[in-house]
C-alpha cells in the first residue's frame, strides 16, 4: 500500500488537478500563464536540476521547452517557429519516446561526459523535429502506420503513432519507477501521461501548453523530492538518516526512550568477509529494527550504528520491545554466497549431480548491543539522553555484547 500511494503522489495528484483546472478554467488564463511564465518554470526547474546532477531532469526541461516553442505555444507573436496540431503531435510523441528511453537510464553530471550527451541527444531530437515538422506534407506519411492503425487511437481521437510510442513509454517508465523507485522515475511516469493529454484534439494550444508546464512543475518537484531523500533517508538501508533523527527529536516531548544500537565485532566481519557482506549485514539488521514491536521508529545514526525512538514510553516500558529486538537480530542468519556458485540455480533434476568440492553456501550472523536512556530526570535534552543512551551501549559492549543495558 506504501508503495502505491508512492507512486500515485504527488505525480497522480498534479495530474488530476492539471486536467480539472483545464476543464474549469477559462483558456485566457492558460494563455496568459503560458505566455508569461513557462520559460521561467523550466529555467528555474533546470537550473535546479543541475545543481544536483539531475541530467535527466535538464534534458526533459530543455525538450518540454523546445515542444512549446515548436508548437508556438510560449508566445504566438513572437515565435517564427512552426505551429499546428499535426506538427505538435508529431513532437510531442517524439518527446514521449525521449521518456521512456530517459526512464532506463541513469542520472549524471549535467557537465559530464554521461550528462552531456544526454543533453545533446536531445538537442539533436528537438533539432530533427523542428527540420522534419516544418513541412505538414511530411507529416502525412508519419501517422500512416497501415496494419499498425488501432481502433483505440481512433477511440480517443490521437495519432496512431503517438498511441504506440505511449504504450512504450509507459512499459519503460513503469519499469524505471519499479526498478530504481526514485522520485524522478516516479515523476517520468506522470509527466508522460501529462503529454499524452496534453495531444487530445479539444484542447487548446494554451491548455496544451498549460499540461506541459505541469509536466515541468512535476519533474522540478522530483528534484526537490530527491534532495529531501539524499538529506533525511539513508540509501544503503532505507532507514531515516541521522540529520532525520535530529529533526525529529528537535519536535518530540514527553516521555521517550532512546536506544541506540550497535552491530558486534562489525569491523572484523567487515575485514574478514568484505564490504558487499557488510552492505548486507547492515540492510538485515535495518529490517529487523524497522519491523521491531513497541512502536519504536528506527533511524541509521552513522556506521554501524542505529537509534530506535520510542514515543511515550520509559526505558523500563521499552526494554522488553529493544530486547525482542535484540533476540531478532540473533536469530536472523543469511547466506554467504559460495565463491564457485552458479549464477543461475540448477534444476531440480540435476541437483544430484553437483560436482565435487563445490562448496555450500555458508550461513551466517550478528548480532547487537543496546543501550537505552529516556527523557526522564535531569538533563532531558535530546542531546542528553542521547548522550546517556550511547554510555549505556558502551556499558553493554564491556559487559559481553549481544545485551541491552540502560
């Protein structure tokens, strides 16, 4: 459920609001908004994106801008560029194909050699399309797919072309949103849908453009989505980051517990198996005190280390939660993958007839120690408590490990 109200917000939510305003809004308003105020939102949304290496982001910027002028739509008095319905379908379905391809590849430097030519891709598209849509002759033979034609496209009264090349789309960004799940994956997915709307033959060139300013708006908002992630969400395990849990502690009152856990002997198991292992043993240990009972929230302080909150509750109320914690973890193993393992798994059938010295996968463990503070008594200050949370790990760590000490 978390996942889909991911995926649906805030992309499904601007999309909705796009289509209702334009069904209830005079079209003077889209002319005026679009006529004064696109260029400034992909200006603003670009330059936002390459401060924080969103390559992608300034390439569906610099094409959803090269649409609007293609198709005339910034500013009718001014622009020499080429108008029309057909040549803006012919575009916007190029511009859709440019996401899908977008959704399958990987965010770089805007001034990288992987960010660069991403950029002059595009460019090179938008080029093409402004040569090739200038002539509408040319633009006949284009939506004349002959065994291709659907009678969907018809239904919904869009090119031909554009329906396939949407279908595509969508596969690609699904396929982005669900295999990297980050916000401007997920916001790939809207912004295409939002060109596709915005080709349907009852709107207006300025309610066309309106659509494509809040693909603009949404893809901007994926950069500052992705900026509060890279800050607040620690990428390895999932968990909300350290400058997270400072946030929140800045917010809590009452009575709350903190219990600040460490994995045993993590530098030796790190040094004995290496890093990839350790990248696991984080990421289990990350599950269990994510799923932990008692209502305790779990954070990545730094390292090997972890903080669990428990609103409303004192470190005597919380101990048993931590300790239910504590016995997770220990009874939690996972496989070390053999060094001479296949990569495919063998079938059943030929189970029997593993060969000699092919040795198995080899299981393995951890284990953590807890120390656990709460806001009761003198000094309790977030800072405080952490601060006594953390002496009580120690405590637990010269005690024997694998315990929770308060």
């Amino acid at each position: 459920m978390r996942g889909f109200l991911r995926l649906l917000l805030p992309g499904g939510l601007i999309l909705a609001a796009g289509l209702g305003l334009v069904a209830l809004l005079d079209d003077g308003i889209f002319r005026t908004l679009t006529t004064q105020y696109a260029v400034l939102l992909y200006g603003a949304g670009g330059i936002l994106a390459a401060a924080f290496h969103r390559s992608r982001v300034v390439t569906a910027m610099l094409v959803l801008a090269a649409l609007q002028i293609l198709g005339g739509n910034v500013d009718p008095a001014t622009s020499s560029a080429p108008s029309g319905p057909d040549a803006y379908d012919a575009a916007a379905t190029l511009l859709i194909v440019l996401f899908g391809v977008l959704a399958v590849v990987r965010d770089r430097g805007v001034t990288s050699r992987g960010g660069l030519s991403q950029i002059a891709v595009a460019g090179l598209v938008a080029a093409a399309a402004y040569v090739a849509f200038s002539d509408p002759a040319r633009l006949t033979p284009l939506w004349d797919l002959g065994p291709l034609t659907s009678p969907l496209a018809e239904a919904l009264r869009i090119p031909q072309a554009t329906l396939l090349a949407s279908t595509f789309a969508l596969a690609s960004t699904l396929y982005g949103a669900h295999r990297w799940g980050g916000p401007v994956e997920r916001a790939l997915v809207w912004s295409e849908l939002l060109v596709v709307a915005s080709v349907w033959p009852d709107f207006s060139s300025s309610e066309s453009s309106f659509l494509l300013m809040c693909s603009g708006l949404l893809l901007t908002v994926s950069v500052l989505e992705t900026s509060y992630v890279m800050a607040y969400r620690d990428e390895l395990t999932g968990l909300p980051a350290r400058r997270a849990l400072m946030h929140d502690l800045d917010e809590i009152g009452g009575t709350y517990t903190l219990a600040m856990v460490d994995v045993d002997h993590f530098k030796q198991f790190n040094d004995k198996h290496g890093h990839d292992v350790g990248d696991q043993v984080l990421q289990l240990v990350a599950r269990h005190l994510g799923a932990g009972p008692g209502g305790g929230k779990a954070y990545r302080y730094g390292g090997e280390e972890f903080t669990l909150v428990y609103p409303g509750r004192a470190k005597d109320d919380a101990r048993p939660h931590a300790d239910a914690v504590r016995a997770s973890v220990e009874g939690a193993s996972f496989a070390l993958r053999a060094w001479n393992r296949p990569r495919k798994k063998p079938a059943e059938a030929s189970a029997k007839k593993k060969k000699k010295g092919r040795k198995r996968s080899k299981k393995l463990s951890v284990t953590v120690s807890i120390g656990l503070a709460d806001s009761t008594g003198r000094n309790a200050e977030p800072a405080d408590v952490l601060k006594k949370a953390d002496e009580a790990l120690y405590r637990a760590k010269r005690a024997g490990r694998n315990r929770v000490v308060q």
